[in-house]
C-alpha cells in the first residue's frame, strides 16, 4: 500500500527503534485505500434490523467513542467507533462477544461480522444468547490496511487493562491504544452490568494474509531496532483458530471445526503444532 522508496523496513536507522519522526514518517506515508465513512453507515443500519416473526428490533447500535484522526489536517474528522448489542439483552441469557477489524487490515474480520448480523445467524441465535458485536475496532488502520494503529502500534498486543500484563496474554505487549482504551472503557462502564466472568466466550475475529511476511514482519523489526533477516513465517491456507491458553475448550474447537469443514477447507496443523 506504499511506494518501496517507504516501505517499513526502510524507514529509520538500522539497528535502532524508531524516534518521533519516524513514526510520523512511517503514518504519514500510509496510503488510505478505502474509506471507513462508507463502511459507518452499514454498522448504523444495523438498528433497524427487526424480528421477521414479531417485528422487534434486535439490535441496538451504540457509539462507544471516537478514534482521532492522526493526521496533520484539523479539519478531518474524527472516527466514530460502533458496536452491536441484542435489544433485549437478559440477565438469563448467556453472553457471546465478536470483535472484527483489531488488526483493521484483515477485511475478512470486519465483513464477517456484518455478514454475521445481516445474514441472520445473529438472529437466530439472539433468542438463545445475548450478543455484542464489534464489527471494525481499527477504523485508521482499516482505511490504510494497515495491521497498526496511526501510532504504529499493534493493536492485538495492548489490551492490557490499566497497563497490566494479564498472565496468558503477556506475549509482546504494547503500549495502551485509543482503540483498546475505547473498548476496554466501553465493557467496564456501558456493559458493566456483564461481569468479565459472565462471557460464555469471545471470538475475535482475523486472517492471516502474505503481507503478514513481506510487510508486517519487516516492520515491527525496523520499528523495534532489530536485524530484518527475510526469514518468513508460514501463511495457514485455510481456516484456522487459536485458542486462550488460559481458558481451553478443545470440545469448542472441535464443533466449530466440523461445522466450517461443511464450507472451505481447514489450515494443516503449522510446524510447531500452534494451529
């Protein structure tokens, strides 16, 4: 999505992190390739989507916050940041939650979650489940495909309740983002009546894409002072799931697993057994 003369692995000096103006060299040169602006108004509609047999609203469309723009002209705007919850959210109803778009480069992870709330499943399932679905939690990083946040940061590395590094979940942790900030406030205080005990799961949403090795990797070495030494990682072809390490649930796995087999194939299991 950039010219070479500023791909990632050619910004700042060799052997040494980042400093202020390459970070702003590194954001200033992602090319916007698609328009969050346009996809809004699709999570909005959401609202509207009513019962087909007793014509209820299903869906409630909340903002949560708003992600600054970070770039030089003041006049662009803000991003506003949605999620998607059952309209008639009970206390006797177990609680699933969907993020989309954390790394706001894997499309896939964004239209999955429309797709999921406009094809029907999502109704299907809310007479049986409460349902809280965050479709894009990455808007800059979806408009420019980018796998970092307008910081340069990782986003799926910083969830990290206030600073903490959670045990399980401490692999390369990153500085906080507005982004997980948004969501981490957004489930404390809107959704505080559900206590962090109280999902029955949370399934985040991603894909894993070539420039994961030809970009990405390249990057985080520049960013982090590191060699770039071209080795590359293995690309699943297929479907895949990483599981929490905190909390398995192999029978889930399983069940999901015969279930998408009906549709695509699955990813071989990778060379360190991790998939």
């Amino acid at each position: 999505q950039t010219s070479d003369a500023y791909h990632p692995s050619k910004i700042g000096t060799p052997g040494k992190s980042w400093g202020v103006d390459d970070y702003k060299l590194w954001r200033d040169t992602r090319i916007k390739s698609r328009c969050y602006f346009d996809l809004a108004p699709r999570i909005q509609a959401l609202d509207e989507i009513t019962c087909s047999k007793t014509n209820a609203k299903l869906f409630e469309v909340v903002q949560y916050g708003e992600l600054p723009h970070m770039v030089d002209d003041t006049t662009a705007k803000n991003f506003p940041l949605f999620a998607v919850r059952s309209a008639d959210w009970s206390s006797k109803k177990p609680n699933v939650f969907v993020t989309g778009g954390v790394h706001g480069y894997e499309t896939s992870g964004v239209e999955g979650a429309i797709l999921f709330l406009t094809g029907g499943k999502a109704a299907h399932y809310s007479e049986h489940f409460n349902i809280l679905v965050v479709p894009c939690v990455s808007p800059w990083g979806y408009e420019r495909i980018q796998r970092w946040t307008a910081k340069g940061t990782d986003p799926n590395r910083s969830f990290n309740p206030d600073g903490e590094i959670v045990e399980g979940r401490s692999f390369n942790p990153e500085p906080e983002t507005h982004e997980s900030a948004a969501l981490i406030r957004f489930l404390r205080e809107d959704m505080g009546h559900v206590s962090q005990d109280d999902w029955t799961c949370h399934l985040d949403l991603h894909e894993t894409t070539d420039t994961d090795e030809t970009e990405f990797r390249p990057a985080k070495n520049a960013r982090d002072g590191k060699p770039i030494d071209g080795e590359k990682g293995e690309i699943p072809d297929g479907f895949y799931l990483v599981q929490d390490v905190t909390s398995p649930t192999p029978e889930w796995f399983t069940a999901m697993m015969d279930s998408v087999k009906k549709v695509t194939h699955i990813a071989p299991a990778d060379s360190e057994g991790k998939i």
